[in-house]
C-alpha cells in the first residue's frame, strides 16, 4: 500500500473546517486569542489549497501517462487577482465552505477581502494571460503556464493633490499561501560571457559559450484550477536566486564579504514587474529578465520532453510554444542554440523543429511598443543568440532574395536587423520568421497586421497571420464578480452557461416578460448601491443612484482618449452652467487606471480629471446631476466591484489602435451598454449585440489614416466648433487649476497643433452621441431591453471560445478528461 492519498481510489475526504483549524494552529501556530482575520484568510486559502492538490498531482501524473501534445503559454505578465474564490467557484465548493465557516464564526466574504491582489501584470496582455489559463483548465487541456515571480507587482497607484504617486506593490509581505516552492526545481541561467568556436580533430566544430555569469532559477507553482472539472493545471513562476556554491576568482578572493553581496544582485533579476504597457524602455535588466525566464522554461519543457522522447523530430509533435507578445520572443533563438550547440543537430534540421514549434500573439500595433534591441545590448548579454540571429536573417533575407521579387526598401522592412548607425534586433520580425503561426486579437487589428504593419510579411507568408479574438473568463467576470446577476440568469435558463457562455442566448426568450426585467434592473440597482458605499468610503463624494454610471477603467494612455471623456465631462458642466435649473439625464462619470510612472501626458490626464472633479462635485449649480469620481489603483479586485454596477462602457480609443480591448467584453457581459468607435473588438461586439443595442461614434480605422494623410489641422475643428472652443480654452485659463496655473499648457498645445489621436476631430461625434445615450436611459424599460441583449448576445466572447480555436487552429492539442476520484 501506497501511504499517499493521491493512489487511494476513495481517500477520506477532509473536511474543510478541521484543515482550517490544523492550518491556524500547527501552520500559524495561533491560538483564540491571538488570531486575526488576515489569518483565517491565510489557514482557509491553505486548506482550500489541500482540497486541489490531489487532483493537481493526478492530473500532472494523467498528463505524464498519456503523454499527449501539451502547450506552454510563456508570458512576462499574469494579472491574476485573488485566487481564493475563484479556487472556491472552480471547484464548486462556494456555497458549502460559506456555511462551514459561518458554523466556525466566520464569513467568508469578509475573510476573502484579506486577499493581496496577484497583481504580476500591467492590464490587457497579463490579464488574458490570466483569463486563457482559466479556460484551458477548464477545458482540460494539457497546458502549463510560465512566468515570473516578480517580488513586486504592478505598483500601487495613490493620489495626492490630484496627481498619480507610485508605491511598492510588495506583495508577498504577508506570504503566500497559493504558490508552492519546488525545492528540487532550479536551472542555471547563463549570462555575458563569450562564444568559443572549437575546433575536432576531423575540423568539424561548435560554438561555446563560455565564461559566463549565471544565476539560477527556482520554480515556485500556482494550481490554476478548471471549473467543475478534476483537472488543476499548472502556472510555473520563477525567481531568480544567487547561484550558491560559486569558487571566487583569484581577483576577488580576498574581499569575501563583498563578493557575496555582488551575487545576490543576481536576484534583482525577478524584484519587479515593468510597469509600462505599450512603450519599451531598452533596458538592460528588462531583456535579463526575459531571458532568465525563456532559458529556465525552455530547460523545463525539454526536461520533460526527453523524459519520453529521444527523437528531436518528434519535438514539434510533442510541444506547442505560445509566445504571448514579443516578450519572450528570445526563446527562438534560444531554442536554436541549444539544438545546435548542446544537442548537436544541424542548422536546417534545428530551424525546422524551431519554427514549428512556436507561435506568436502580437497584440499591439503601438509604434512605441514594438519591442527593439539594441545590438550592443543584445550581443552582451547574449553573444551567441546575436550570433545566430544574424544567421537566421541572413538565411532569411537569403531566401527571400532567391523566391520572391523583393527591392531593397522591402528588403530592410523585412530585415530583423534594423539598418541605421544603431543597429537593432526586431524582435516582432524575429518572431513571424521563427514562427508558424501569428495571430492577432481581433478581426480589425488582424487586418491592420496584415495591411499595414507587416504587409510583406504577409506576402510571403500568406497562411501565416490568423486571427484569434480575444476573449474573457466568465467564471470570474460573471460567475464571481456578479452573483446576483447570475443566480438571475441561473433561475431561468440553469448554470451550464458558465462553463458554455453562448447558452445565454437563452435569457433572450425574457427580454419581453417585465417581472424579468424589473429583476434585471434591481439586480444593477444593487450593484450600484454596492459601488455608491466604496465611492463614498474611498472619494467622500454621494453618488446618486438612479444617475447614468457612465465607467472608463483601462490603463492611461493617450489613445485610449480619456481626455476626449473629459471634453464631454465639461461639456455638460457647462450646460448646467449657463442654465442651473436645466432637467438633465443625471450622471455619474467613474474613472480609474494607472498610468506609466514615466509617461508624463498620460499622468497630467490623470491630473485633470481630479482637477475638475475638484470644481464640478463642489458646485452647488451642479448637485447631483453631474458627478466626477477618480477610483485610484485600479486593479483585478476593484474591476470585479466596478463593472457589475455600470450603465455605460466607455471604449473609445481612435479607430486603428485598440487592438482588442477585454474590458469592453466584461462590462457588456455584466449588462453595461457601450459607447465606442469602430476599433478593436467593438466591431465584433457590437456585430454580436445588434447596433441598435451599441452606440458607435466617431471616425472609422481608414478615416484616420486618410485625415492624417490630407494634413488633419486640429485648429479648424477648434475654431468652428464654439462648445469644443469653450472647453479647450477653460482649460488653458486654469479654471480648474487656479492654485496651479499653466500645469495643462503642453497638454492644450499638443491638442492644438498636433492632436495625434483626433480627439477634436472625433469630439462632436462623441457629444451627440452621449445625448443619445441620455436620451435613451430616460426609457428605462428599452434601456433594460438593451441591457439584457447585450449579455444574451455575448457568448461569442468567453476565453473558452477563444482558447478553443487556439487550440484548434494553433496548438493542435487536445483534451484530456480526468474522471477517477477525486
Ligand atoms: C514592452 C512594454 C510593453 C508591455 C506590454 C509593450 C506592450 C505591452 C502589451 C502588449 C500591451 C497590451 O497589454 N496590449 C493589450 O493587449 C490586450 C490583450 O490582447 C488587448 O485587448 C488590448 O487592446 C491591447 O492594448
């Protein structure tokens, strides 16, 4: 007899409230007296924990017995939130623990809220990462995550006299109860160093890296469990860790203590997440952090592959690589090296195995976001990768000479190394030539990858560019962050639409039966009233209940235009302004998000919405019919608080840059309305909902393009638009920041001279269209029509769909259903 539980056909099952009390006493060593709520968070999570770990070894040890084709999704960035009642839903065991631990005086929702957020990510990117490793356990398939234990998270975003301030986000202070040390588990990560070319007798040779600066990396691994399945998949985050037994070098030899301390530095490798999206910064850390991470995994994916495989032909059978952005895209050439150098196989064999072995998501067409090595950097860090990048491009560029008839300006558009007096490696050119597949997050930006981003490319290889629209868990942005909603919908149609969002066409057959829809309304209603006491906790501003809850959350960034929401904000205060006593459609305008710590005109934006927040929440002309609120540092847990209670979704990037968008997808889900210019996956949605239940403003993706083309002159629509000028130029007069004058200058300049993303030019397309939003909430039983079209309509947008073409048009793996036990 075997003494683990796990090879026991019906183990005793625990019950949840002994392991709670064993993990207070014997792993808190906390007694009646001296236990505090943070504790029963941390004793619950464990013994929740417990209640997953038989099914993740099972099915870690399913996985290794039926050896079928496995995916490795390799992400810089999981926003993974709280992990508590998401594990609780997943395993259908909410409701039970609940009880359990209100017999023991507890109540979990109070104890969840001790949950530090999993905040290892800057918005859309880490938290589809987040929402696709949900749905392929859900969907049981063999898939394993990879990452970063960064010490520090996205950092904490305060606001002090209406400006962004940054703090740590050290979210480990108070442990971790989710993730597990793998004691056994670390790999030797080499850096610097130099490449050796040796020679054999019969003058055949290799190169060797040699003379190199390693640290090593430690595996700590999260369960990521599937909904009502047995399967608990693995998410593998490494820190990095001082190698330990090094020899000192005659040089330093006789400063011991300093030399110690110098190794540690290794470990500053995984200290902190980058806090920017859509913008590289070149540094020298950053690319130490994208190697430490791909060297580790690709050692771990092949650790496991020759565990029952020695034929490298049947790598690319066996492994799928999915390379989420362009930031672990240094594993192509990684991979490359280790076939060659270490395993000895020919180039033409060792490209053939790589590049059928990795995919590639790109989702950004951000100019500033396209991530560029510099050479220097690069090849000091990594000298023989540089080695054999110049070799995969010149073969490249080699064989597109010979195939295909290319001049030379498309020759160095295709180039992976840039031309110039400072040469860079082109890591997205890198990835669609080392790849067999390159998707985009949604149909427009597919199409913008294909026709203007990487046209060539596309020439060459047609098949290649596909399209995956992104997608979004409902267990988490329906499921958990919106119960009364879903026992709603639940009462009427079952629960299956959890785990198969498109039966929530379903709710549809209630559109017209008005008990539902009064349900409908009362659900949002208290929803609302939940938000209206974290706004008055948080801000100390009243919110009206019945006002619009018109939402922009998403990370600040000047294409996503929050300015132009702003514009609107003092369009309408200027209504009231000219005319106190005017009836107008009461609103409530929430912003929230963070912007880059160094991205100065995303944080004066910042700025200014707290600046007429200041002016309009105190003007007694206003009273409730306008309000400003700024939620400071968004996050995972305070999206799930925000978007069940919001009317109206603010999703208005200019057409063209928005590659996808997720938040749009969580909010129609939860019964917001969206207001929103033709980009991204607005498109879809609004293809699914119906355009009668969207509103579409402003210009489209190819309008853009040509204004700019024929010289767009923001000046024109300032001049002959007298409500846009009296916006503009109540701004420039501080009359939100008289303590302050002249803090908006650069911002009002760059809109006059330049408005890089049309906010003028776009502006009355987007007043008139907010009037018929107004309008339209005055019809409060359309208006709930609308509402439940939107989440009857959204099926098409859960990750499970998603991460199932994925794997069917990509990855070519399949589930694997675990039943025994449990
Ligand atoms: C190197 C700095 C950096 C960091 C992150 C550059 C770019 C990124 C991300 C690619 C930015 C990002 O999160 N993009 C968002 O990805 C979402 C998921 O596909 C889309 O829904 C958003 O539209 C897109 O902005």
């Amino acid at each position: 007899g075997s003494i683990f539980f796990t090879d026991k056909e019906e183990p005793e099952s625990f019950s949840i409230s002994n392991q709670f009390a064993e993990h207070l006493e014997f792993t808190l060593v906390k007694d009646r007296i001296t236990v505090t709520k943070d504790d029963a968070y941390y004793a619950l999570s464990l013994a929740v924990r417990d209640r997953m770990v038989r099914r993740w070894l099972r099915t870690q040890r399913e996985y290794h017995i039926k050896d079928p084709k496995r995916v490795y999704y390799l992400s810089l960035e999981y926003l993974m939130g709280r992990l508590l009642g998401n594990a609780l839903i997943n395993l259908d065991y909410y409701e039970e623990c609940r009880e359990l631990l209100k017999k023991d005086g507890y109540n979990l929702e109070e104890i969840k809220e001790y949950e530090h957020d999993m905040g290892l990510g800057n918005g859309g990117l880490g938290r589809l990462a987040a929402c696709y490793l949900d749905s392929m356990a859900t969907l049981q398939l063999p898939a394993f995550g990879y990452g970063i234990r960064y010490e520090y998270g996205i950092f904490a975003q305060e606001i002090e006299n209406g400006y962004q301030v940054e703090y740590a986000d050290y979210w480990l202070k108070n442990g971790n109860p989710w993730d597990i040390l793998r004691r056994s588990l670390q790999y030797r990560v080499k850096f610097y160093g130099r490449v050796e070319k040796k020679v054999y007798p019969d003058g055949t040779y290799y190169f060797d890296w040699v003379d190199t600066d390693d640290v090593l990396a430690v595996a700590y691994d999260v369960p990521v469990p599937g909904y009502k399945v047995k399967n608990v998949n693995n998410l593998r985050l490494w820190q990095a860790k001082a190698v330990s037994d090094f020899e000192f070098s005659e040089f330093n030899r006789g400063d011991y203590v300093e030399a110690v301390a110098k190794k540690n530095d290794s470990e500053t490798i995984s200290k902190v997440l980058y806090p920017n999206d859509t913008y590289v910064e070149g540094k020298f850390l950053r690319l130490k952090q994208q190697y430490f991470f791909v060297s580790a995994t690709l050692q771990d994916i092949i650790r496991k592959f020759k565990i029952n495989h020695d034929n490298w032909e049947d790598f690319p059978e066996k492994v799928c690589i999915q390379l989420n952005d362009t930031h672990p895209v240094v594993a192509i050439p990684e991979l490359m090296r280790i076939l060659i150098d270490q395993e000895r196989l020919g180039w033409e064999k060792a490209w053939y195995i790589t590049t059928r072995t990795f995919a590639y998501t790109n989702h950004t067409v951000v100019p500033e976001a396209l991530e560029e090595w510099n050479e220097k950097i690069f090849g000091e860090l990594l000298p023989r990768h540089l080695q054999i990048v110049y070799e995969i491009n010149r073969r490249f560029l080699e064989d597109v000479k010979k195939n295909y008839s290319a001049d030379e300006a498309v020759l160095e558009k295709l180039s992976i190394i840039s031309s110039g007096p400072e040469k860079r490696v082109r890591m997205a050119n890198l990835a669609i030539v080392g790849t067999f597949a390159v998707n985009g997050v949604a149909e427009l930006h597919t199409h913008i990858l294909k026709t203007r981003i990487f046209p060539d490319f596309n020439k060459i290889y047609p098949k290649k560019f596909l399209c995956v629209t992104n997608g979004i868990t409902p267990r988490r942005w329906i499921r958990a962050a919106n119960p009364e909603l879903s026992k709603l919908i639940t009462s009427k149609i079952g629960e299956e639409w959890v785990r198969d969002l498109s039966q929530l066409k379903q709710i549809e057959n209630f559109v017209d039966d008005a008990a539902f829809r009064k349900k409908w309304r009362e659900v949002k209603m208290h929803n609302r009233r939940l938000l209206i006491d974290y706004i008055k906790n948080e801000n100390n501003i009243d919110v009206n209940p019945d006002s619009i809850f018109d939402v922009q959350v998403k990370r600040f960034h000047e294409y996503k235009r929050q300015l132009l929401n702003v514009l609107h904000v003092i369009t309408l205060y200027n209504r009231i302004k000219d005319n106190p006593k005017i009836k107008m459609v009461p609103r409530t305008v929430i912003f929230g998000g963070k912007a880059a710590p160094a991205y100065y005109a995303a944080k004066m934006v910042i700025k200014l919405i707290n600046s007429v927040a200041d002016v309009v929440n105190n003007d007694p002309d206003v009273g409730d019919k306008l309000k400003v609120v700024f939620l400071k540092n968004y996050s995972v847990t305070l999206a799930e608080k925000i978007i069940p209670a919001s009317d109206l979704s603010e999703q208005i990037s200019v057409a063209g840059l928005e590659a996808s968008g997720t938040g749009n997808m969580k909010f129609a889900a939860n019964g917001a309305l969206t207001i929103g210019t033709m980009d991204g996956a607005n498109i879809e949605i609004r293809e699914e909902v119906g355009e009668e239940n969207i509103f579409i403003f402003g210009l489209l993706a190819e309008e853009v393009v040509e204004l700019k083309a024929k010289g767009y002159n923001p000046r024109k629509y300032y001049e002959s638009n007298p409500s846009l000028k009296r916006v503009i130029d109540m701004i420039a007069s501080n009359y939100f920041n008289p303590k302050e004058p002249g803090i908006f200058n650069d911002m009002i300049n760059g809109l006059m001279n330049v408005d890089y993303y049309c906010v003028f030019a776009d502006y009355q397309s987007y007043i008139d269209t907010q009037d018929k939003v107004a309008q339209e909430f005055l019809n409060q039983e359309e208006w709930t029509k609308k509402s439940i079209y939107n989440v009857a309509r959204i099926g098409k947008f859960s990750s499970d769909r998603a991460v199932s073409e994925y794997a069917k048009k990509i990855w070519n793996v399949k589930p694997v259903k675990l039943n025994n036990g449990n």
